[in-house]
C-alpha cells in the first residue's frame, strides 16, 4: 500500500497511546496482591453504588458533595511505578497526584463516561485479564467507536481528543481485572 495515501483505517481517538508490556510478570503479580489486600469499596456515585470496587489515593471525587477531596497519600509501592508512568508519559516527576485501584469481578465493567474535568491526563495500567477498553465520540448523527484491545501488563494514556471529546467504558470482563489508574490534576 501507497503510505501517505490513505488514512490509517482504523486510528483511533487522537491523543490516545499505549504501550504493551509496560512492566514485567513478576510486577503484576506483586501489584495484584497489593491491590487484593487494600480495603476496596463499592464504588459510590452519589445515593447509587457501582459493582467494581476501588480505594483512591492522593485525591478522591465525592460525588455527593461533587469535588475533590483528599484522600489517603499515594502509598510508597505504589511510588516507583508512578514515576515509571510519569516517564514514559514525559511528565514531570510528581505530576501524578491521583491513584485509583480498580478491581473488576467477572461479568463487572464500567459505562460511558468521561473522566472528572478536575483531572488532566488519565493514563491506566491493567492487571489480570485483558479488557475491551471502548471509546465512542458523537459525529453529526453517528457514533464514531473504537475499540482498545488491552492486554494485562499494558498501559494507556487519554490526552487530547481522547480524553476531552471521546467517551470510554469497559464492557462486563471474562476473568478478573485490576487496574490502576494516574492522573494529573488540570488544576493545582
Ligand atoms: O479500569 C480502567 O482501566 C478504566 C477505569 C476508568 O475508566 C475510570 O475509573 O474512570
């Protein structure tokens, strides 16, 4: 094929990237067990109560107050792989302020959506299983949609169009996932 011809036919959302293999086997299984031990809750948007259950640190959304508040400090095992995030992403060190542990039962995903506006870059780490991470974005009378592959041990970052103008959800997974999710803050 002529490069330069066509365009890509399937791209993406502008502003998504993704790296497999992002850390080793030994890694996952170490974070695994870390996240498995973390008194995870339900997560709770306002009176309703979501299946996948999360703990978040450094920042939290309370959707019934609707802002951010603190939550506990990014714990230090936590640490080296959000400088490894960081990096990779070409981030200043410490621009992570944000760190959500996810776990996904079988048959748990999660819906449309679009990240708080409070927070700037989202990037994610998936653990476990792979996982159709699906983005949507409304064109004219059509939904234009893409669909992620994500593999365990990967990572995504959402920043530009992906981020502001893309929707994102999980469709329910087959095995059990985890996920840890970095974000920048958009406002300090
Ligand atoms: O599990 C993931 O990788 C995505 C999580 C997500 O979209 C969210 O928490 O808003």
């Amino acid at each position: 094929m002529q490069l330069g011809l066509f365009a890509e036919p399937d791209a993406g959302p502008a502003g998504l990237r993704y790296a497999d293999n992002f850390i080793e086997a030994a890694s996952e299984q170490a974070l695994i067990g870390r996240i498995a031990a973390l008194p995870l809750q339900r997560f709770q948007f306002g009176v309703f109560e979501g299946h996948r259950r999360v703990a978040s640190f450094g920042y939290r959304f309370d959707y019934a107050l609707q802002r951010l508040t603190e939550a506990e400090p990014i714990p230090d095992w936590l640490l080296p792989i959000a400088r490894q995030v960081e990096h990779w992403a070409g981030l200043r060190e410490g621009s992570v302020r944000q760190v959500l542990c996810t776990e996904y039962e079988v048959g748990v995903g999660i819906g449309w959506h679009r990240d708080k506006p409070h927070f700037d870059k989202v990037l994610g780490l998936s653990l476990g299983s792979p996982c159709k991470f699906r983005f949507r974005r409304r064109s004219s009378d059509k939904w234009q949609r893409h669909t992620l592959e994500a593999l365990p041990r990967s990572l995504y970052m959402m920043d530009g169009e992906a981020r502001s103008q893309w929707e994102h959800s999980i469709p329910p997974v087959e095995a059990r996932r985890y996920s840890v999710t970095f974000r920048t803050m958009n406002r300090t």
